[in-house]
C-alpha cells in the first residue's frame, strides 16, 4: 500500500510523521511523501481510498481515480459518496468504520 502525501502538522487528526516512520519501518506503507506525477501514481494503483469522515466538498481525488478506471474505496459521506457511482466505480462504507473499510479494501 501507497500513502501519497504528506503530514499537516496544523491538522491534530493527521498521522504524525512519527506514526509515519513506524509503519514504514513496519512495511505497513510505502511513503513516497509528496508526489506531482499524479497519473503514473494513478496507472501503478488498483484501488483509490479516502476514508474521509469531515468535510471534503467533492474530492477531485475521487474524481480522477474514477476518470483513470480505478477502483475507489471512500465513505458514505457527502462529497465522496457524490464523486463515485455505488458498487459500479467504487465502494462506499460507513465513516468511521476500520472494519468495513479493511472489507472494502
């Protein structure tokens, strides 16, 4: 798995780049950080998540991944559920659900 991005240090819900550290150390991730070939990243994925549960509009994230044919995996909130066709270009879960998302994924 791919975590493309980087931390918000002024944000207290964003992993920290201590967290960060031990996942990678762990192989939990690959953190390639912040990335502006955006295309090739979409072309080596075969799934797109944003498990969002605050505000996000209408993700482009979501958006592009759908343009590009990948699969999406985000959440039954307004603005994501908005950028994807249920069950048809992606999956919806439940905010706040680590269960139904590691499912989903």
């Amino acid at each position: 798995m791919r975590l493309i991005g980087s931390p918000d240090p002024g944000n207290p819900t964003s992993a920290t780049q201590s967290e960060l550290r031990g996942w990678s150390a762990e192989r939990i991730v690959e953190l390639p950080g912040y990335c502006t070939d955006i295309a090739a990243q979409y072309s080596a994925a075969n799934i797109v998540c944003l498990p969002s549960y605050y505000g996000e509009g209408l993700p482009k994230t979501l958006v592009e991944a759908a343009a590009c044919g990948r699969a999406v995996v985000t959440t039954n909130h307004p603005g994501c559920r908005d950028a994807i066709d249920s069950d048809v270009t992606g999956i919806l879960i439940p905010v706040k659900n680590s269960v139904a998302l590691a499912d989903a994924l």
